[in-house]
C-alpha cells in the first residue's frame, strides 16, 4: 500500500521515496525549459523544498503525483522567470552607463588625483557637527559667499558666520585642512 501524500512532509523516509521517483521526471521537465545546467539543478532543489512546504494541498483524486509535481515545477520555473526578469531590468537600468574609453580614463584619473586633498579634508571634517561641516564645505570647497552658504542652509548669515568660525577654529591644527581653513581668517 502506498503512502500518503502528506506523509512526504513529516517522514524523511516517504519524502526519499518520492523524491526518487520523481526527480529524474522533474529534472527533464525543467531541463526542457532552461539551458543553463546550475539554473536546472537549483530549481530541482527549489521544487522538493516547495513539496515539502505545499504537500497538504496534493488531493490523489484530482490527479496523479507527477500531474500535480509538474504544477509545483511551474509554479517554481514562473517565479524564476519573474525574478530573473526583474533582475535583468534592474540590470539594464543600472548598466546605461558606456564603458570608458582611454582618454575618459586618464582625464578622470586626473581629476581623481587632483581633488585627493579635497577627499581628505572631507574626512578630516567627518567629526564636525552636522551644521558645521555643511557651512564650512559649501564656503571652502564649493567656493559660495557666506550669505549663500547661509541661503542654501535656511539660516541666517550672523548664524553661518558662527558655524563657519567654528568649524575653522575646530580644524586649525589638522595639517590635511590647514589650506582651507586659513582660507578667509586673514
């Protein structure tokens, strides 16, 4: 007498018994939609772990176990399907950038190189306050007048004055910022 169905979800031994009857079914189903050999062999797994998780819903008396293992494989192949989709677009939507070519490369290898003092201050004033560090980057290294800094930050220019003051006052001896903070304390 053949087990039960639902056996296959709690007893190690049914669930062996049906996964060797039918994974070679199983495997040629998926091998017939999908060229790729590691895809076929992770959806084979991805179909017994969803058998396991669905084995309440099998009824023998709407069809055979292969009739309806065929339906957990479509099921599993569509949603594959529709992951690797979303992850091609997604791809593609990222991936508008053009390969750069030997001049790109070197003019923004340049530019790189060029801006290193930059980056390091930019570290340098990581430990500022929040306030501090937007007045003294939009003063010092996006070269705004005070009143625009002020202007971009919504406060008023006596307030990003002091932060400016600050900020310099903060980073007065860290050699990497010595070029701009004695910037405008002349």
């Amino acid at each position: 007498m053949r087990r039960r169905q639902a056996d296959i979800a709690t007893d190690p031994d049914a669930f062996e018994a049906f996964y060797r009857r039918h994974v070679d079914a199983i495997t040629s189903f998926l091998a017939r939609r999908v060229a790729d050999p590691n895809t076929v062999a992770d959806l084979v797994a991805e179909v017994f772990v969803a058998v396991l998780d669905s084995a309440h819903t099998y009824r023998p008396g709407r069809g055979s176990e292969i009739a309806w293992l065929y339906g957990v494989a479509r099921n599993t192949l569509s949603a594959e399907r529709r992951r690797a989709f979303k992850e091609t677009r997604l791809a593609d939507r990222i991936s508008g950038r053009r390969p750069l070519d030997s001049d790109d490369l070197a003019e923004l290898e340049e530019r790189i190189d060029a801006e290193s003092l930059a980056r390091r201050a930019f570290e340098a004033m990581a430990g500022l306050p929040d306030g501090d560090r937007a007045m003294l980057e939009l003063v010092v290294m996006d070269q705004l007048s005070v009143s625009e800094a002020a202007t971009a930050l919504g406060i008023r220019q006596g307030a990003a004055r002091a932060r400016l003051h600050r900020a310099r006052r903060t980073l007065r001896d860290v050699p990497e910022m010595a070029p701009f903070v004695l910037e405008g304390m002349r």
